[in-house]
C-alpha cells in the first residue's frame, strides 16, 4: 500500500473533491480468485464521501444552520394598531358622538441587530461548514486505516500460505527419514502437529480478512462488501518528506480552519450582545378619526425605553470571554499538534528502521540458514527440532516485516491527518 491517504481539500461536497495517492505494485495472493473485483484506496475513500451514513446525516445540520441565516434576516414584522377613545362614557362623551378611532402601525428601529443576527448566523455556517469538512476528513482516515487492516489481513495470508507450504515441505522430508529408518516416527508426528496448526492459523487469518473487509464496506453503508481483495503492497519502501517540511505546514491542519471560524463566531456573538444593549425604539403612524366633527388627523410617535443604559452586560461578558478562550484554544493546540507530530514521526522512523534491517539484515541470512539446516538435515546431521527452530525464527522474520510496514503505514495515515499534505513523496522516474 505505500503510497498514501491524501485529501488536500475537502470544502467542496463532490468526491472528486478528495484525492487519493496510492501505490498500486501488486502481485496476485495465492488462494484469490482470478477475475473477482478488487478495490483500490481511492475508490473506497471517494464511496466513503459519497455515501457515509454520517456524512449525509450531517448535511442536515448544514441545512438546519442555512434555515437559522435566512430567519436572521428576517425583519420583525410591523404592528397594526387600533385605538377607540372617548366612547361609551358619561355626559358629553356617551354613546359614540365623541369618539375619537386611531388607525396606526408601529414598528421597531433594530439600530443594527438584525444585521449582527445575520452575522452571526453566517459565522456560525462558515463553523458548521469546517466541522463538515473535519468530519469528511476523518471518514476518510478511518477507510484508509480500515483499508490497510484489510491489505495487513491479505499480506498475512499470503505468509501464512508459505508457511503452509513449508510445513508441507518439512514433513514430506520427515516422513522419508521415516521410511528409511533414520528418523523416529514422533518427529513425523510433530510435523503433522505443526502442518495442521499452521493450516489453523491460515483460516484463522481468512476469517479476520472476511471481517475486515466487512468493516471497511460499513465505511460506504454497505453490509455485503463487492469486492474480495483490496490493491496494494504493503511491505514497498515509501521516501519521505522530511520533518521540517511537514512541520511548515501545520497551519494546515483542520484544526486550526474549526478555530478560525469558532473565533469568527465568538466575534460576532460579542457585537451582537453589544449591539442588543441598545434599547430598541417604537415607531408609530397612522390616521385618527373624531366622530364629533367627523374630521381626520395625522398622528405619529416614538417610544424610547428609558433606565440604566446597559441591558445586556451578562451576555456582553460571557460573550468576551468566549472570543478569549478561542485565542487561548488556539495556541494550546499548535503545541499539541506540533508534539504530536514529532511523536509520531519519531514512531514512523523506528518503523522503517526496523523494516529495513528485517529486509537487508535478518531474512537474508535466516533464508541462508535454513537452506544449510535443510540440507544437513537430510545427511542426518541435524535434529528436526534445530529445523524446526530455524524455520520458526525465518517465519518470524517474515511477520516481524508485515507489521513493522503496518505500523509504518499506520503513522503516515495519522501523519497526513494531522498535516493535511502529502507525506510520500511521488516517485522519480529514471
């Protein structure tokens, strides 16, 4: 699988969007059915942000954020007011001779609050919209993390059907031994022994490669994945972008795009407690009608609440200290982001180190080893326990590489997660 999970932008809501750079040297694993679909990192991330079951519920909250910016704009809707004065009383006022019937309509001066709603409104998009892209991102780190579970699962059988085939090897040797009387019947039936545990372990592996591929095809909302095996060699030796590289471009990461928008948020609540601290003005127009000479009069006004001119100092603080928090927020995480990068780089090293000194170091001599073991075994020279312990130490070799290059390819998922940028650096051709 060397190669990597990449997605340098996720904003936009197409798959196409999310761009996946993997290595695809692949040889056919012993046991798969020819012709039967395969599926690559890039397919399974661009179906996991086409078709998550997370994913689409959250266009739901983006939608539900779109409704609260199109209410912010709505002006309050204006008062029709009818007055009847100086009816129904006594003397000069009795019955309707003297009524005076006021016709008005009243509205509120906002001075400014409807458009700090509507600012508000649209930080909080801009918020829900980083939270989206963040979420998308985090769905396709974890089909990338499932997605090499499955490619680990697939490397392991193909050893387990090595060490199928050398147990195999191993007591078809014993057994001429047996035959030819130089060798007691318990080592042919330690051998069988062991054929029939490695045949275990084999099974064992397919059963878990099964169920990995179940997982990854939950990533996409399937329960019955299409496919048998995932594309990818896991043990190849990726180059990488040094330390320093990745480390300048941190401010990537989309941790830091949440707190951005989070303080524009923060912001935009504040001035809109500020401006809310404003009391609002009534306004009033209208017509008046006075029955006793059946004349008709133009009447307005204006309320003004009048007391302590704060209203809102509450909300004005806990407002303040919010957009505080965020700045603190901010630096909190650029310490942890940069520590963890250097953590997990450190781990990414060590994991390369080790596969490479499994590959140049240890194999090649045990492979050596066992060839001199094997034959001396045949000549009578060696017990089948000093064969049987050299085999055991070349398959251990052989384990120990598929799990130092999963760890390897686990640190770059996590790498790149955290950067945003590719870490694998593409090939140079000759």
């Amino acid at each position: 699988m060397w190669g990597s999970f990449f997605i340098p932008k996720i904003g936009t809501r197409a798959a196409a969007s999310c761009l996946v750079l993997l290595s695809t040297t692949v040889s056919a694993a012993p046991g798969l059915e020819v012709g039967k679909h395969t599926i690559s990192l890039r397919e399974a991330i661009t179906r996991t942000i086409e078709h998550n079951p997370d994913l689409r519920a959250f266009d739901y909250q983006r939608k539900a954020q779109q409704g609260r910016v199109l209410q912010a704009g709505r002006a309050p809707s204006p008062e029709l007011n009818l007055a009847l004065e100086d009816a129904l009383g006594t003397g000069a006022h009795k019955g309707m001779d003297s009524a005076q019937t006021t016709l008005s309509i009243g509205w509120v001066l906002e001075r400014g609050v409807r458009q700090r709603h509507i600012d508000a409104a649209r930080a909080g998009s801009s918020l829900v919209s980083v939270e989206a892209d963040i979420k998308q991102l985090d769905a396709a780190a974890e089909t990338a993390r499932r997605y090499l579970v499955s490619l680990a699962y697939q490397a392991r059988r193909v050893n387990a059907d090595k060490t199928v085939q050398l147990a195999e090897e191993t007591t078809d040797a014993v057994r001429k031994r047996v035959k030819a009387g130089k060798t007691p019947e318990a080592e042919l039936s330690r051998a069988q022994a062991e054929l029939a545990r490695r045949k275990l372990q084999r099974e064992d592996i397919e059963h878990e490669l099964r169920s990995a591929n179940r997982r990854l095809a939950a990533q996409w909302g399937e329960t019955t994945p299409d496919f048998v095996r995932v594309e990818g060699d896991i043990i190849s030796r990726p180059q990488l972008a040094s330390f320093e590289t990745l480390e300048s471009r941190l401010q990537q990461n989309p941790e830091f795009a949440r707190l951005l928008s989070d303080r524009r948020l923060k912001k935009a609540e504040l001035l809109l407690a500020q401006a809310q601290n404003k009391p609002s003005w009534r306004v009033n127009v209208g017509v008046r009608h006075i029955a006793s000479s059946n004349d008709m009069a133009f009447v307005t006004g204006i309320t003004i609440p009048f007391g302590k001119r704060t209203r809102n100092p509450g909300r004005i603080a806990e407002a303040d200290a919010n957009l505080e928090k965020t700045n603190l927020e901010k630096s909190a995480a650029q310490i942890r982001i940069k520590t963890s990068l250097f953590v997990i780089y450190e781990k990414l090293k060590h994991s390369l180190h080790v596969t490479d000194a499994l590959r140049g170091e240890i194999i090649p001599p045990l492979e050596q080893a066992l060839i001199e073991t094997r034959r001396a075994y045949n000549l009578g020279r060696y017990s089948y326990l000093e064969l049987r312990s050299v085999q055991a130490e070349l398959l251990d070799a052989h384990n120990a590489i598929i799990e130092s290059s999963v760890d390897a390819q686990r640190n770059i998922i996590e790498i790149e997660r955290l950067t945003g940028v590719r870490i694998v650096l593409p090939t140079s051709n000759p």
